[in-house]
C-alpha cells in the first residue's frame, strides 16, 4: 500500500546549496522487510552484510521491476483490444507502432534540455522497426522529497542521485533552510497517524494497509517516484476514452540506472514556420469569439476549442492538480490544444486529514477548467462522447455479465475490457486493490456525468486555478481591445 | 539559488530545436522580473504568475522568486535554464 498521507504541503523556496551527505535512514517497512535474493549487480557483495543502501538499491530494483512488468501487461492488453478503439484503422496501426518505437525503440540521441537539479527532462529520439520518434522522458528517481528526523527534529531535502562507482541510487539530503517548509513537514509527520485513519476509512481497508510514509512529496496525496507512473496512466485513460488530447506516453525502462522513466511524444506540427507553443490567454480570445473584429468561425465549434473542452473533461476526470496555462501546448497548425505534465494528477479523492471523518475535497487545479467555468454553454462534441459512451456501455455491459455469470457459473474475467485495464492502471498508482476499485468506479461515476451533462460541471473558483487571474486577464485583455476599437472608431468618424 | 538575477528563455523551432538567441529575463530596478524582451504571447501567460497555485503562486513581482520557479515550470516547450 503506497497511498501517501496527507497533510500541509510544504514549498521549497530556499537556497539550495551544495548538498551535504548524510546516511540515508531507512524506513521502518524499509528495516523490516523480508530478506530476498540481491540485485544482479549486488551479486558481487554477497558475501558482507547487506548495508541500508544496499538493500535500498535492492528494492528500489525490485519496485521498478514489478511497475514495469504491471505496465507492459496493461498495454498489451491495450493494445491488443485495439479492436474496439473508436480511431480508424490507420491511425489505430500508427499508434501501436509509435507506442512500440517509444517503448523499445533504440535511443540514437539525447539532449538536457531542462535544468539539472530542477526539471533534469530529456530530449531523446528512438528509432524502431517502424520509424522514428521525438519524445521528452522524466526519471522515476527525479523527485525531490522531504523527510522528517525526529531524533534531530531537522526537516530535510531528499533527492535521489546515482553513484557511478557503488553502481547504486543514493539518497542525498541537506537541511531545508525554508521555514515554511520545515514547519509544514514536521506537522505532516505529527499528523501522520490521523492521516492513516482519514485514508483507512475513506478506502474502507484496515489502517495496517496504510503504511507511515518515510518521506513525503510537494503534492497531497503524490507518492514519492509515482510521477512518471501518473504521467503514464493519464495517457492511457485520456486514449482509452478517445479523447486525444495527451500525446501518447508511455513507461520505459532506463537500464543504465535501473530506474523507470515515461517518455511522451513530442508534440509535432505540419507548419515548420509555427511551432508548438504553450497556450497564451490571447489565444483564448480569438477562439472565443471576444475579439472585436474576429468573431466568424470561433466559440464552441472552433477545433481548438474543442479540444480545450477535451482537456477540460480529461482534467476532471483525473483530478488533475497542476495544469498552468505552461502545461498547456497550442498546436498552432492543426488548432488544437495538448495537456503535457499530467504527473501531479490521479491522486487520491480527499485531502483533509483533521477529525475522523474523510472529507471530499476537490483537487483540481487546472487552467483549462477554469477557462470552461466561463462558458457554461459549451459542451463536449459529439465524437467525444461517443468515446466516453462507448466505455461506459461496455464497461456496463461487462458488470452486468460477470454478475449474472456468477450467479449460474461462477465469475468471468475478461481482462482486455476497458474497467478491468482501468482498475489495473489504479493497482499501479495506488498499490492497492480496495482504493483502487473504489478509484475506478468513481471514475466511471464521472464519465456518466459527462456522457448525461455534455461537460464538467461548473467548479468554483477557490477550487480551481487559485489566481483566477487567468480570466480576470482575458477580461481585461478583452476590455481593452475593445475600448482601443471604440477609440479608434470614434476618430475615424471625428475626422470624417 | 538565493541570488538568482537572471534567467534564460530558449525559443525552439517546429522540430523542437533551440534556435535563435536566448532571452534574457533579468530583474528591474524594482526588484520584479523584467519580461520586457521575451515574445509577447509568453511574456502575457507569465504575467499570470508561474507555479502551482495551490503551493503558492509566484508573480513578476517576486522577483527572484519568480526567476527560480521559472526553472522550476520549465517544459520542453516551455525553456527556461539559468544560463545561456
């Protein structure tokens, strides 16, 4: 069980200098668990004593291993169902050779383009049996977490950082200098246990399932490591349902550092002369008509905002918690929006951790939500809901089966249908089988209300994008091109 | 990270290369970001603030603040590093 515990996030704003070494302190699960057989590259030291790093790299492998294992089966259950996908055939035949060549395509370039220690994302191109492909990779090992020592009441920095010689992941902490940070840390360990209970009751699972967390990350309810894994899993839902509006994702592994890593495709273009961009507020004007001057073939119609209403329900949908208006690329070309770094996204459906009462809360912060929030009179078009229809039927249909076969011959199992791929990625994030069906048929709870209502509902503002700036920006933009066309109209006839 | 005073806008092409001229976005007199010189489009998506609105968005006027989240925020259609 891997839920994390809620509680104050904390917010690193401080300087990060050198990071200073310290023994990495294992956690009570890592201390007490069972002895296994080492890691192939671990064989070496079998005859000493298995030290905390050791067994450290050991299960990290081991988890890695698994994940990925978990993940292949899910896609070639996928993928092989590729049948009922709502795509045509050609473009059913070009996704399965891109989601091989990006899986295991040969890697023939690779470029930083982030920034080492803050968002280490790489560029890398993989050439396959059928072609070649651009794709942006996030490490598993990228996150940074916080751990708290009791015995020194410090809060620390934790990141994880390969060690070439020992040929292990290690654990590299330094002092979190931020107050608010330290403060924020230490009483999400207090809260821990209360926490646990919040999440025991709200998953309807013992409280032993729920284990305490060693370190904690940014983001409620975000697992340490499970970033690449979210990533993944919003891809494959926003296909499952036709969406299409995540460029296609998918887990790989990166042998040199045993470690797990998603690689999404990179957003390309027809027109070299207008690259992909991230999304700018005046580009939401024009598509919603609010531009004086231009207001033929914009408002709902308009491709690109159709695809903003696509990103709105995916957003929904996955209860997705970090999408800026910079997670959000306009394809100028084609007119049609993407949703990139959908990582903080997926987590569990509360937050609150005071009292003994699970509290839904809602997690949403999306830019794109927001953006619907302001035309309650749009909705999804039609080929979105059919997509979003021909899940729900099926997975109906499939519930309906298995519950009359059990009555007359016992359960079925059909393992390619599309609730049981769903249920399947949830076992991944939230590792374990009760929050994970729960998850799943919350989910199809909320595709019922797309499929009846043709959009996400009206969130309020407080839930959403904090700012609410992004509006208040629209508006104002829109008010002053406005007032400047008036101006400029009122001269025109004054010197007339 | 504490004296941060500027950071780097990388424009990139169709085929995500980086191409022309780096950006630089350093800090006015006041103490906020200067976006004076980073294409327009940008420079209004950033005035809104960059970061996760729920852990505390960072606005211009941050400052250096807003130069490091901009590391932070950075995508690869999005780039941003610390030096040219």
């Amino acid at each position: 069980m891997a839920l994390a515990t809620p509680g104050s996030s904390p917010r690193k704003r401080g300087a990060l200098p050198l990071p200073r070494k310290r023994e990495p302190v294992p956690s009570a699960e890592e201390i007490q668990a069972p002895e296994k057989e080492a890691g192939e590259n671990l064989e070496a030291r079998e005859q000493k004593p298995e030290t905390p790093q050791d067994r450290y790299e050991r299960q990290r492998r081991e988890e890695n291993r698994q994940i990925l294992d978990r993940a292949q089966s899910i896609d070639q259950r996928y993928f092989t169902a590729a049948g009922s996908w709502p795509d045509n055939l050609d473009k059913k035949i070009e996704k399965i050779d891109l989601a091989e060549t990006l899986a295991y395509g040969e890697e023939i370039k690779r470029e930083l383009i982030g920034e080492q220690g803050f968002n280490a994302i790489t560029r890398r191109t993989y050439e396959g049996v059928n072609g070649t492909a651009v794709a942006y990779v996030k490490p598993r090992a990228g996150d940074l977490t916080y751990e708290y020592d009791p015995e020194t009441d410090e809060v620390y920095d934790v990141r994880q950082q390969w060690n070439e010689d020992a040929q292990r992941m290690e654990l590299v902490s330094e002092v979190t200098e931020d107050e608010y940070t330290q403060l924020s840390v230490k009483e999400w360990y207090k809260n821990q246990d209360n926490a646990r209970r919040v999440i025991a009751l709200h998953y309807e699972v013992p409280i032993d399932e729920i284990p305490r967390q060693k370190r904690m990350t940014e983001r409620l309810g975000i697992t340490e490591g499970s970033l690449p894994l979210r990533e993944y899993a919003a891809s494959r839902i926003d296909q499952m349902l036709g969406l299409d509006v995540v460029p296609l994702t998918v887990l790989r592994e990166e042998p040199e550092q045993h470690d797990i890593v998603s690689v999404q495709e990179a957003v390309k273009t027809t027109d070299p002369q207008r690259p992909p961009r991230v999304m700018t507020p005046n580009d939401f004007l024009f598509v919603a008509g609010r531009v004086p001057g231009f207001t033929e073939n914009t408002g709902p119609e308009h491709p690109a905002a159709k695809s903003m209403m696509r990103i709105a329900a995916l957003h929904w949908l996955i209860k997705s918690a970090d999408a800026h208006l910079g997670n959000v690329i306009y394809d100028q070309a084609a007119q049609k929006y993407y949703s990139i770094d959908n990582g903080v996204s997926l987590g569990p459906s509360f937050v609150e951790s005071e009292g003994e009462e699970p509290r839904s809360v809602n997690p949403h912060v999306s830019a794109p939500l927001e953006i619907v929030n302001d035309f309650p009179d749009w909705k999804l078009d039609d080929e979105a809901i059919e997509g979003l229809k021909r899940f729900y039927e099926e997975t109906m249909q499939y519930l309906k089966e298995r519950e009359s076969a059990v009555e007359e011959n016992g359960p079925i199992s059909r393992p390619d249908s599309g609730i049981k791929q769903l249920t399947s990625l949830f076992r991944l994030l939230y590792q374990n089988e009760s929050a994970a069906k729960k998850e799943a048929m919350e989910l199809l709870k909320k595709i019922s209300y797309l499929i009846h209502n043709g959009r996400p509902p009206i969130l309020e503002k407080a839930d959403t994008f904090e700012s609410g700036k992004l509006l208040d920006g629209l508006k104002t933009e829109e008010e002053a091109r406005r007032k400047r066309l008036e101006q400029s109209t009122a001269n025109e006839g004054a010197a007339a | 990270m504490d004296n941060l005073t500027e950071v780097y806008y990388f424009p990139i092409d169709n085929e995500g290369n980086e191409t022309g001229t780096p950006v630089r976005i350093g800090l006015n007199d006041d103490g906020s970001a200067d976006l004076s010189a980073l294409p327009e489009g940008l420079g209004k998506t950033l005035e809104a603030g960059v970061g996760d609105p729920v852990l505390g968005r960072v606005m211009p006027k941050d400052g250096a603040r807003f130069l490091e989240e901009l590391l932070r925020s950075a995508n690869p259609y999005m780039r941003f590093r610390s030096k040219a």
